[in-house]
C-alpha cells in the first residue's frame, strides 16, 4: 500500500480510467448523432418557424430601372427676315429709269353752315362745314315676349309689396324638419299669382308655403314701359330660428 503512493513505482499501479474515458467519448458521439440524424429522418419534428425559414427562398431582385429615354436633336432653323430678304444691292445698273407720276389730289368742298347760296345745298341750320351734322339716334322697341317674362326670383323678390310669411307647421317643428321650398310662380300683369307649382322641399313644408305664397302681391312688372306677366322662382326658407 505504501508502495502504491511513491511516485517512483515503477508502473506497478493499475487502473481502469482510460477505458472508462474510451466509453464515455463513445456514449457522447452516439447522442451527437442521434440528434443530427433524427430531424433529417424525421422533419415533422422540427418547429415550423425553423422550417418555413429554412424553406422560403429569399425575394427576387428588384428589376433594373428602365432606360433614359433618347434625347431628340434640335436642328436649328435659320430665320431670314423679310428685310435682309427685299435689301439687296443691285448686281447691274439699269439703262432706263422709269419715274412714277402720281395724279393731283381732288379738290375738297367746303361749305358755310346755314349757307345754301354758296353752292354747297347741303348746309343745315345748327351743322358743320360741308354740310356734315349729327343725326339723331333712332330709337329701337324691343317687341314684347308673346308669354311671360323669364325674370329672375332676386329681381322678384323686390317688386314685393304685401304678404305674410309662411307659418311654420307645428308638426314639421316637432320633427326638426327644415329648409327651403321652391316654387315656380307666374304672377299677372296686376302683381298677383296666377300659377303656382311646387318644384322641390320637404314635404311637411310645402303645403304651408304654396298657401302663404299665394296670397303675396307684387309690383307690375314693366317691359318697354308696360306691364308684363313674369315667369319665375320664388324660394321659401323654414328655420326654427323663425318661420
């Protein structure tokens, strides 16, 4: 025993560690090759995040940017103007020059205004010379319309002289019902309605404004001086700030 603890034994000592160690290197490489070669035998076993990462092929690339488009030539076009083009020196001098005659201008008339004695006959009292005065503007007459006037509601909204505005429906109030009802009118020569037709607005609201519109008088319409019977809008507003 004692001989067993010198370093100096001489390599009587005996022991089984290095085949232990040969045994544990061979149990490790086995699990090494088992985890490697399960998931190839077996790939459901994998996580399929780790799948789909390993299977998606990476995004093409991008496509090259189109060429530049060809630069047009600009030829340019040499102007000539009509001057450079009418000035020239002559090449040769001409045997004959030909002189141009221009006939005498024609003698002017002239007159005294209110001066008929002198020849002229055309001077008027209160003209000028030679007989020239200013002519009074005729005066043209549109004819009348053969049916009403087209006018439009602005300029019939101020021919108004009398009516009530429209009262608002208590069962339009209740519903917060509101807004603007149009009517096309046709009012008489005299200023009073004679047509009266509903072109668009709430329903809750038309009947209270074709009754107070019909009872509103308005002022002739004058065309040429007379009378004329007029075609036109009239617009009723409902709010329930007042009727």
């Amino acid at each position: 025993m004692f001989e067993d603890s010198l370093m100096e034994s001489g390599g009587k000592i005996k022991t089984k560690s290095r085949y232990w160690m040969i045994a544990t290197f061979v149990f490790n490489g086995v699990i090494i090759c088992a985890m490697i070669l399960y998931p190839l035998i077996n790939p459901e076993a994998l996580p399929k995040t780790a799948l789909v990462a390993m299977l998606s092929a990476p995004p093409p690339p991008p496509p090259p940017p189109p060429p530049p488009p060809p630069q047009q030539i600009v030829k340019p076009i040499k102007m000539v103007s009509e001057v450079d083009q009418g000035l020239h020196a002559p090449t040769k001098i001409p045997h004959d020059i030909k002189m141009l005659k221009e006939d005498a201008a024609p003698p002017t008339m002239a007159g005294v205004a209110g001066m008929s004695g002198m020849g002229s006959g055309s001077g008027v009292p209160g003209g000028v010379m030679g007989g020239i005065g200013t002519a009074p503007t005729p005066v043209v007459k549109v004819a009348p319309p053969k049916g009403p006037a087209r006018v439009s509601s602005g300029v019939v909204s101020g021919l108004k002289i009398s009516g009530a505005n429209p009262t608002y429906p208590p069962i339009a109030r209740a519903a917060h019902v509101s807004g603007a009802v149009v009517l096309h009118a046709v009012i008489s020569k005299t200023g009073t309605i004679e047509k009266l037709e509903v072109i668009s607005g709430p329903e809750m609201l038309r009947t209270a404004a074709t009754e107070a519109v019909r009872n509103w008088r308005y002022k002739p319409y004058l065309l040429n001086g007379d009378p004329t019977e007029v075609d036109t809008q009239i617009t009723v507003n409902f709010n329930f700030g007042g009727g």
